[in-house]
C-alpha cells in the first residue's frame, strides 16, 4: 500500500497521467495513419484516440481545479513515470520501423 500523496506530488502525478493518456493518443493515431486505406478501421483507431485526448483533459481539469477539490491519490509515481517511458519507447519504434 502506497502513502497518500503531498499537494505537489499530486500536480505531478496528475500531470504524468495526461502525459500517459496524450502518448497513448500518439499511438493510436500512429494506427490511425497505418490503416489509412480501411475508413473503418482508421475511424476506429482515431476515435480511441479522440478519447484519450478527452480522459487528458480531465487530468487538465483536475489540475486547474486540485486547489478546491479534497483528493488524496494513491498512484505509485514511479509506476507512471515506467509507463510513460514504455509508451515513448513504442511510438519511437513505432515510427521507427
């Protein structure tokens, strides 16, 4: 079990998540992009990503309003911190290849 968070380790935590969920955006539209020629499967690929963007904007969201709301997150910063570093590997594959 982690311990809560300090304020200021709230606004990172927060804004790690809308990194995570803007990479993941990245990628879809990767996919997106790769399935071109099939309309139904790029209208797949870009519509997962136009929700990505709107779970980004709820982390926006929370950060503008952190300062009136009473939160206490139990997000293991260091896991995050993987995660985003993981999706940047794969879309730099990604675009590599």
């Amino acid at each position: 079990m982690h311990e809560p968070q300090t304020r200021s380790d709230d606004t990172q935590i927060l804004e790690k998540c809308r990194e995570i969920e803007l990479l993941s955006k990245q990628l879809y539209l990767f996919f997106a992009d790769l399935y071109a020629a099939d309309t139904d499967i790029k209208e797949l690929w870009t519509k997962t990503a136009d929700e990505e963007q709107h779970h980004a904007d709820h982390f926006t969201l929370a950060l503008k309003m952190k300062k009136n709301l009473s939160m206490t997150l139990h997000v293991d910063m260091q896991r995050a911190v993987f995660i985003a570093v993981e999706l940047e590997k794969l879309l730099h594959n990604c675009h590599k290849t």
